[in-house]
C-alpha cells in the first residue's frame, strides 16, 4: 500500500494505492484517524488506484469514520476502485459511506 496524507485547512485528504489490507491498516489508522480533530474534522479519501482490499481495510474506514463524527466533521470518499467497490458490498458497508466523483466540487 502507498499512503499519502495532506492536511489542508478544516479538512486531511488522503490517497491510497495498491493493496489495502489487514498488514496495512495499522498504517492508515496512524497516519489518518490520529490527524483528526475539531480543526481538520473533515476527511477526504481517494480509493480510485486500491488494487485489493479485505475487511480490516473496511473496519477501519468505519473506524475512520466514527472518528471523524465524533469530531461533527465528514468523511467523503471520493472515487472507488472495482476492488474497494465489490469488498464494500460483500461486506455490505456500500450504503455505510458518502461516494463522489469529484474532488473539486467537494472542495468548492
């Protein structure tokens, strides 16, 4: 897994790329779920170059998410790789976050 992190004003914009899985999420739970808080409640996260994904990864954007409504912020991912698409309906957690296509509106 290749993990960036932004923190921008009000908000953390995260990309993640390749595998997304339990040997992972340790990682993206430091890197992200630790950065927020009243003043960056809102995160952004990119799935759109996530090759494979298990249900650790899903627990912990659910984790991710709880954090972030602890904190009255949003958590929007914007744009979903097939992988990340098919393990968040297995595990039917599809309906669970909010998807957009577009980054930049969302900045807007």
């Amino acid at each position: 897994m290749h993990l960036t992190v932004s923190r921008e004003p009000e908000l953390i914009a995260v990309t993640v790329s390749g595998r997304f899985d339990a040997h992972r999420v340790d990682e993206f739970e430091r890197s992200v779920v630790a950065l927020v808080d009243d003043t960056r409640p809102h995160v952004y996260v990119d799935l759109s170059e996530v090759e494979s994904m298990d249900a650790a990864a899903v627990e912990v954007l659910v984790r991710t998410r709880e954090a972030v409504l602890a904190h009255s912020g949003t958590m929007t991912i914007v744009e979903v790789s097939d992988a990340v698409r098919t393990v968040l309906a297995q595990t039917r957690h599809e309906g669970d976050f909010r998807v957009s296509r577009s980054p930049q509106r969302l900045r807007a």
